[in-house]
C-alpha cells in the first residue's frame, strides 16, 4: 500500500514538474517574441550619420568641433540686441518723462 502511494506522489511530482517547465517554456517563448520584435523595430530605424570630420588646425575650430560655437554666438548677438533695444526704449522713456 506504502508502494502504491509513493508511486502516485512520484506521478503527482513529475506532472507539476511536467507543468512548471512547460509555463518555463511558454515565458521564454514569449521573452523571444518580444526579443524579435524589438530587433524588428530596431532594424526599421533609419541609420547614424557618421562622426563629423576633425577639423582643420586651428583653435576655433576645435572649439566648435566640441562644442556648438555658432549657436554661442548666434544667441548672444540676440542678446546684445534685444539688451541694446531695452536701453533705447529706456533713454526714450525718460526724455520723455523729463519733458512731461
């Protein structure tokens, strides 16, 4: 009786062992799909441009090389402007103010 008992729980074992590696086996299946569509998505990307070209010798053009210099320059002539405009406005205001 002992023997028969054994054996049914030696066959209950190997079932839940039998189920636990088939849900192992469906989750890397699904990990693999998941896998496959993300290098799809990654294959649909457009490509990198290449490394931009050192740049000739000078100091200047090591620094925009590295750095965006024009932009620099570009947004503090902007600033000078708009700072130079404030001022106009400012000396016209009090002209006026004096006269008043």
């Amino acid at each position: 009786m002992v023997g028969l008992l054994a054996a049914i729980l030696c066959v209950l074992k190997n079932i839940l062992l039998a189920v636990l590696y088939a849900g192992t086996f469906v989750v890397n299946l699904i990990i693999v799909a998941a896998a496959a569509f993300v290098a799809l998505l990654v294959a649909l990307l457009p490509g990198m441009p290449d490394v931009p070209d050192a740049p000739g010798g000078t100091a200047i053009g090591w620094m925009a090389w590295f750095y965006p210099v024009a932009d620099v320059v570009a947004a503090l002539a902007t600033f000078a402007a708009l700072l130079l405009t404030y001022k106009l406005v400012q000396i016209a205001l009090r002209w006026m103010k004096a006269d008043a």
